[in-house]
C-alpha cells in the first residue's frame, strides 16, 4: 500500500492506494477537462475522518507520494 498526501485547495489530505500512478493519470485526467470524479481521502491525525473530495478543472490539487512498504 502506498499512502498519498494529498493537498486540496490549500488543507492536508491523505489516501492510501496500490496503485499510484493509477490515482495520478485519473487526476490529471479530471484536472485536464476529462470526467470529475469524487476522491474519498482521509482527514486529520489519530484518528481520521473519511472525506469526499471533487476533483475536477478549475481545482487545486497535489499529490505526494509516499511509500509505507
């Protein structure tokens, strides 16, 4: 598993995927004028809080990739 943080108009995110560069052409792909779609990351420390996230044209995204082995 690989965690991703993910910043989203400015607030700290994370995600954990298998596949990474799968999460990251789908966001390109959305950011690029393809289909939105909702990302369901992790808010906040300890204990985390699943949240959906719009990723689409027009929004501030970043990934960082993380490998937790």
């Amino acid at each position: 598993m690989i965690r991703i943080d993910v910043v989203y108009g400015g607030h700290p995110y994370s995600v954990v995927v298998d596949d990474p560069e799968a999460l990251k052409a789908q966001v390109l792909d959305a950011v690029s004028g393809g289909t939105p779609f909702w990302l369901t990351v992790n808010e906040g420390a300890g204990t985390l809080k699943p949240t959906d996230v719009l990723i689409s044209t027009g929004v501030a995204v970043s990934l960082s990739v993380i490998d937790v082995g």
